[in-house]
C-alpha cells in the first residue's frame, strides 16, 4: 500500500508532462485581409517580453506577405485615441474592433491576450511553458483567424527518456531569460506558421510611393511651430541645430511640434510611412521658415 | 570477406560513435575581431545588414534515404525549397531583430534596401562584399555586415541522426577592412549520443531528433548566438560595460498647474543621473523619445552627477489622458547598456480628440 504511495504520482507526473507539451490550435475563415496592426499584447509576461513577442510576429507577418503597421505607428493612434495609456496594463478587450481599425486605417487587428509564462522544476520534473492567444479580427468584427498556442521545455531526470546528458545540460538552461525568449521565439514562429500566406503581389499593391512631405516653421518668439503635412498614420520626427529625433504629434490632418527656437542651422522632417518593409517608405523634407 | 567486411563496418561504425560523441547538443563559435573593432565600436558604429547568401549543401541524402518517413521530416512553411529560398531573409531579419536588443547602431533592413534598392542595386550587387566600401557611403553607415548561411543540414545514421545549421558573419568598415568576422554552428545530435537509451527506443529518438521544428530552432539559436558574438566585446569587457552603465536616479515632471494639461502647456520633465549622455523621455507610448538636454554637472561628491531637462509642448487638447512618464538613459556614442526609469505617477495628457 505504501509502495503504491511512493510511485504513484510519478505516473501521474508523466500524464501531467505529457499534456502539458506543445500544443497549438487555429481556425481560418474566409479571405485574408491586406493590412493589419498588432494591438499591443497583453498578459503576465514581462512587458519587455511582450514586445519582443509583438515585433517577432510583426515581421513574421510581412513575411508571409501581410501589410504590418509599423508598431510605433499603431500606438500612438491608440494613444490618442484613448485606447492605450500604460502598455504594461493594456486591455485589448476594452478596444472596440470596428472603431480600431478605422482609427489606424488597416484591414484588420491582432489581438494578442493572456501571453502568460509558467515555470517548476522539481529536477525529476521541470516545465517552463510560455501560452499565448491571438486572434485576427476584421474591421467588422468577423474573426479571420484565432490561435491558440503553448510552448514547453519540459523534461526531468525521469521524463527525458534516457537522454542523460541532454537533461544534465537543460537543467542548466530552465528558466534562464534566454530560455524565455528562446521559447517565445519558437512560440511566435509556431503561431506565424497558421496564419494564411498571402501572395507578394498581393502585398505589392499597397506599396505606394512615400508623398512629398511639406514642412513649414512659423515662428512665435520664444518659441517656434514646425508644421508638417504627412498620413495620419505616419511616424515623423524632427531635427533640429542642437537637438535630434524629436517626435512630433499628430495635429488636424498633420503633425506639428512647438520648440524654442533654434539658433541658426538646417532643420528637417522625417517620416515613416506606417507599413515599414514597404519601398520608398522614409521621406525627408528641410523646413522652411517663414 | 565476410569478415572483413563485418570488421570493416564495426571499425566504420565505432568512428561513427566517436565522430559523433561529441555532436549531442553542440554550439561551437570561431571568431576573429580586428584590433581597431572594439575602439570603433566604443565610438558607436553604425551598421547596415545587407541580405544574407545561402552556400549550404543540398540535403540530397537525407530526402533520398528518409523519404518514407516524409511526415516527421517535412518542413513547416511549404516545403524545403520554399524554405531554403527564404533562409537567408529569415536569418538576416532574425539577427537584426537580436542586434536591435543589443549595442550596435542598426540601419533598418528596409531602409538599407530600399536606398540600395533605389541606387539601382540588385540583390546580387548587395551581396558582393567588394562593394562594402561603395555600400556604406550610400547608406552612410561606418560598417556592412554580411551573412552566409554555410549549413542547414540534417543528417541520420540509424542510432543517431545530427541536425546542423551554421552561418558566418563577416564585419567590414567602410574602408573595405574587415572589422570582425564569427563561425558559427548549432547542432543537436538524437538518439545514442543522447546518453543511455531508456524507455524511448534507441531507433525512433534519431527519427524524433529529425523533425522539422529541431532545424527551425537551431536557425534561432544561431541567430541569436551571432547576435551575442557580435555584441560582447570579451571577457572582461560585459563587465567593464555594466560597471560603465549609465544610471539615472530621479525623473520628475513640472506641472504648470492643476489638472489636465491644455493646449499650449509646456510639460517640463527633470532627471538626474550620468552625465554626458542621451536622454529621452517618454509619454507613454504616444510620444517615444522626447530629447532632454544636460544643463548641469555636479561634481562635488563621490561620483559626478547631471541635471537633464525637456519639454513639450502640448500641440492640441482634448479628452484627458492619464499617461505614465518614463526616461532612458543612453551613452552618447549609442554603445553600451542603458537605463530606463519610471516616474510614480501619471502625466494628464489631453491628446487630440480622435
């Protein structure tokens, strides 16, 4: 009775192991959309992390042949929408899809919820497993594919089927910070794979020509207003004599930013235009000062 | 004849163990740094990555020999050849995005490409590191690294099979020198070099070991170990970077009054750390990198400090917003670990009504 005691959970260990290995899970529905913007990810994962998780699926993305809103891009319209204040608490439910979508100008949103990490290591017994739920939804709301996936490096003196010296070196590895962002790399490259290629042609289509930028100063002593005309949905920076990279806000159709005024020396705008990857996608224009 | 035949394959196959004793789950790394790398780097070199070769053999043996267990051995994304083709672009994207992590000053990838693009380069050109030099002036960037991806092979010897993937990465100045160059080879090997075979049958973990998703790993593991070579400086050099680390102790903002802030306000953010570096601050995720200046020094105790200060002025007003305050600290020449601080509190932002 007591042997029984003793070996019992050892089996029942292994069942749990078993289950807890790899999984993932898709549906597709309907056509795939052309432009997408990641909404930022929530869950327990550290939000550096997160991030990380968000830019490797981003480019996998492109990859497989989507219009991927520069990241940058999506948050600040979500920023200014209200919708996004501290990343690291972000709710993407609290995101009306419809309204999103509008707002950044894309086809559709990724939706990432509980990116969430798990860790025990019993050295008969280790697991540390990162889970993670994405979802594509169109401006309409219709779903076009969700994801649902896990990623365990799992194993034990009892559970790596008499690969001794693998396990010796794995313990040595569980839970390290690159265990973690090998899993999540793995994770993310995993959950990229389901979603539908679409063709390059298909991606071609959209790559439109970066538009003239036009940017204007007025000063206003003590201060001076640089103007700019870009997208909306643009990333554009200013440099100054003395001061470089600074953002600038959306305001009306454009962006402006107010400065003390510079002393003398060129200044210029930049933009990004918010599908990175796409030709021509950085303008550059000098200021001119009225 | 027999026998010797017999002999001849136990001599053969106990030089198969040897050569594959040490193949269980290997990375071995061979690099070479020119003297002036690391000084340049200390200066904040700034790098462009152009797209990466592919010279890894064909994997001919292996589809011939396993193609009856096509299941285990298929490839995720289409198939070899697709795969293959697309090798170079997922490693290069997979260095960059590590790179990006770490010290260098990175070009992005699609910014180099399209101004090479544009000066009427095509991707064979980009690849041909005798026009390094031409390269770097068009992007204006210090440095061109270039990447061959030498392996990405699998191998199966019945008792044990060995999937390789190994990429070489050359650095060369804009001068045409080569700065720094790095082998680098992930390998896992399954079944008897595992250790004792268990309860697992000595047959099916060389097959297990085939799949797919080991190959893909490795290509990972390879992108990120290059990124470490090419980032670490050394021995003693992490720990010279760390102790050298920029550190900021307070960031506060001034408010210039109560309540959301309106058009027109100015928002004055103060830190205090390191001095003689580049600091930024962030409002939340809606305006990333505001500069601050450095406007004083206090040497006076027992490890000077700066006074940082930067604003911004509120462009528009709308629906308030209450955004969290951050500050990163960086050394000037970009190189090294930085620091980000957050403030206590929220900034109540009033952006642009949508």
């Amino acid at each position: 009775m007591s042997a029984r005691r003793t070996v019992g959970p050892l089996p029942l260990a292994a069942l749990f192991a078993a289950a807890a290995c790899n999984s993932l899970s898709h549906q597709v529905a309907g056509p795939a959309p052309a432009r997408v913007a990641l909404l930022p990810f929530a869950g327990t994962l550290a939000p550096a992390d997160r991030d990380l998780a968000r830019e490797l699926l981003a480019f996998r993305l492109r990859e497989r042949g989507y219009l991927v809103q520069d990241t940058a891009a999506t948050d600040r319209l979500l920023s200014e929408s209200g919708w996004l204040t501290d990343a690291a608490t972000f709710a993407p439910a609290a995101v009306p899809t419809a309204t999103a979508c509008t707002r950044l100008q894309v086809d559709a949103c990724i939706v990432g919820t509980s990116f969430d990490r798990l860790q025990s290591n019993l050295v008969l017994w280790r697991r540390h497993a990162l889970d993670a739920s994405l979802a594509l939804q169109r401006a309409d709301g219709s779903p076009f594919w969700r994801a649902n996936g896990r990623r365990t490096a799992h194993g034990g003196l009892v559970l790596q089927s008499g690969q001794l010296l693998r396990e010796l070196q794995q313990q040595l590895d569980h839970g390290s910070p690159m265990q973690t962002l090998a899993l999540l790399d793995d994770l993310i490259d995993a959950i990229a794979a389901t979603v539908p290629s679409r063709s390059a042609a298909a991606a071609a289509d959209a790559t439109a020509a970066t538009p003239p930028l036009l940017a204007t100063a007025v000063p206003m002593p003590p201060h001076t207003t640089v103007s700019v005309d870009a997208p909306p949905t643009a990333t554009v920076w200013l440099d100054l004599p003395g001061e470089r990279a600074v953002p600038m806000a959306s305001v009306g159709g454009g962006f402006a930013v107010t400065r003390d005024t510079p002393g003398a020396g060129p200044a210029s705008v930049h933009a990004r235009l918010p599908f990175a990857g796409a030709a021509a996608a950085l303008a550059t224009a000098p200021v001119v000062r009225r | 004849m027999t026998m010797a035949l017999v002999g001849g394959r136990r001599r053969t196959f106990a030089a198969l163990l040897l050569g594959l004793a040490t193949a269980c789950t290997t990375s071995t790394t061979h690099t070479v740094a020119a003297p002036e790398f690391a000084p340049l780097r200390a200066a904040g070199l700034r790098v462009a990555v152009l797209p990466f070769t592919v010279s890894a053999p064909e994997d001919g043996f292996l589809s011939a020999a396993l193609a009856p267990v096509a299941q285990v051995l298929a490839l995720e994304a289409g198939g070899p050849d697709l795969m293959r083709a697309r090798l170079g672009d997922r490693l290069r994207g997979d260095l960059v995005k590590w790179l990006q992590r770490g010290d260098l000053r990175l070009v992005d990838p699609w910014h180099s490409d399209t101004a090479l693009g544009h000066a009427g380069w095509s991707p064979q050109a980009m690849q041909d590191r005798t026009r390094a030099a031409e390269a770097a002036r068009l992007l204006q960037v210090d440095a061109i690294l270039y990447g061959d991806v030498t392996r990405w092979n699998r191998d199966w010897y019945v008792v044990q099979s060995t999937v390789a993937v190994a990429v070489a990465i050359e650095l060369r100045h804009q001068d045409g020198r080569v700065l720094f160059t790095a082998d680098r080879l992930e390998r896992i090997g399954s079944g008897v070099t595992g250790g004792p075979t268990g309860y697992v049958s000595a047959l099916t973990e060389p097959i297990a070991g085939l799949k797919a998703s080991h190959l893909e790993g490795l290509t990972r593991a390879v992108a990120r170990g290059l990124a470490m070579d090419l980032g670490a400086d050394g021995s003693d050099g992490d720990a010279r970077r760390h102790a050298l680390a920029p550190h900021l102790s307070v960031v506060a903002p001034a408010f210039p009054h109560a309540g959301a802030l309106r058009a027109g306000d100015r928002l004055e953010v103060t830190a205090i750390g390191t001095p003689d570096c580049e600091v930024r601050f962030d409002l939340g995720r809606l305006l990333v990198g505001v500069p601050m200046a450095q406007v004083a020094v206090d040497a006076s105790g027992r490890s000077a400090r700066a006074t940082y200060r930067g604003y911004y002025v509120v462009p528009a007003a709308g629906r308030a917003l209450d955004l969290p305050l951050s500050c990163t600290i960086r050394p000037h020449t970009g190189v090294g670990n930085g620091e980000r601080l957050v403030w206590l509190g929220t900034v109540p932002w009033a952006p642009q009504a949508p």
